[in-house]
C-alpha cells in the first residue's frame, strides 16, 4: 500500500521555477536618465522613478515597445524586458534625453 502511495504522490513533485532576475531601477534627475544604460537579463523588470520637478515620459525608439504615460515627479514606469537586444528609449518631452536597455541571455 505504502509503495502505491508513493508511486502516486511522486507527479506531485514539482521542480521550483527559477526565480525571477532582481528588478532595476533607472532614476530620473536633472534632465538625465541617471543610469544612461542598463544591462539585463531576459524577463528582469525596469522601472524608471521621475525624481525631477518637471514631468518626463519614458518611450522606446523604435515608438512601438515600451510608452509611458506623463510621469509627474515621483511617478513611476515599469516595463518587463523578455527579448534579448538593445532598447533604446528616450524622454518624449526632452528628446535630448537619451538611454539604453541592454538585454542579454545568460
């Protein structure tokens, strides 16, 4: 009986997912993206944090990935990387604020 038991509590047994990469965090102050570019693994989530006065946008070069609404001071946008290459991005309202999320597979 015990060995029936355990034969079908065994497909019960489930590998522990491996836990996601540590989330990043890009600050925003004085008209610069304070970590201008980040590195990353697949699935790691970054979040940009406005510390500026003014507001800021966070949108990705290509326009289509990644779009933040109107971050006003102390808002904050996350956007979850899972495809490996470079992402550009910048301020929508101060284009001449530039970054980079690098994202690579380990």
């Amino acid at each position: 009986m015990r060995t029936l038991l355990a034969a079908l509590a065994a497909p019960l047994v489930l590998a522990a997912a491996p836990a996601p990469p540590p989330p990043v965090v890009v600050k925003i102050a004085n008209f610069t993206f304070a970590a201008p570019m980040v590195t990353v693994a697949p699935g790691t989530t970054v979040t940009w944090v406005n510390e500026d006065d003014i507001p800021h946008t966070i949108v990705a070069a290509d326009n289509k990935a990644f779009r933040s609404k109107v971050l006003d001071s102390g808002d904050r946008f996350a956007f979850t990387f899972t495809t490996p290459g470079t992402w550009g991005y910048y301020c929508g309202v101060h284009p001449h604020m530039t970054g980079k999320v690098v994202v690579k597979a380990s």
